[in-house]
C-alpha cells in the first residue's frame, strides 16, 4: 500500500467517525471535487494524485502549527469559494 493510499484511507476513516457514518467513494469524490472512478483508482492505487502528493510533502516539511494554519486558510477560502465549499459541506449533512 502507497503512502497516497495510506493517507486516503486514514482520511477516509476519520471522516466516517466524525460523521458518524459510512462514506462511500461516491461521497469521497464529491468532497475531493473528483469523480468516483478517479476516486477508487486512488484508493486500490492504479493511480496517484500527483499533486495531493506533492502537497502532502509539502505539509510534512512544515512545522505541525504552520500546516494547521495552511489548513485553517484553506477552510476559510474553501468557504468563500461556493464550488469547493459545497462539495464537502453536502456530504456532511
């Protein structure tokens, strides 16, 4: 199992518990902005999301406090951006 996949799936199960509900691929795509096909290839690992990859490394190179404000930032421009935003916020419901 790639590091993507590792992440994918550790991403994927603290969704469900704070949800607290099963996600599907389905809803995993729709959160991701990406389709279900593009979705379960990452995750059985056909194929890499090239730039999630090059973020993540990105993140690690970071301080643990400067990659929560990155994320932080990204949830509030998430927000303003009704696109991005919705994605995420329809399958919390």
């Amino acid at each position: 199992m790639s590091n993507i996949q590792k992440t994918l799936d550790h991403i994927m199960r603290r969704l469900q518990v704070s949800l607290n509900r099963r996600l599907t691929y389905r809803d995993l795509a729709k959160m991701a902005g990406t389709s279900e096909r593009t979705m379960a290839e990452w995750m059985r690992g056909a194929t890499s999301p090239m730039a999630m990859n090059g973020l993540l490394n990105l993140m690690y190179a970071m301080k643990p406090d400067d990659a929560i404000q990155v994320l932080a930032l990204w949830r509030e421009t998430a927000q303003q951006d009704p696109t991005s935003a919705n994605k995420a916020q329809e399958i919390q419901k």
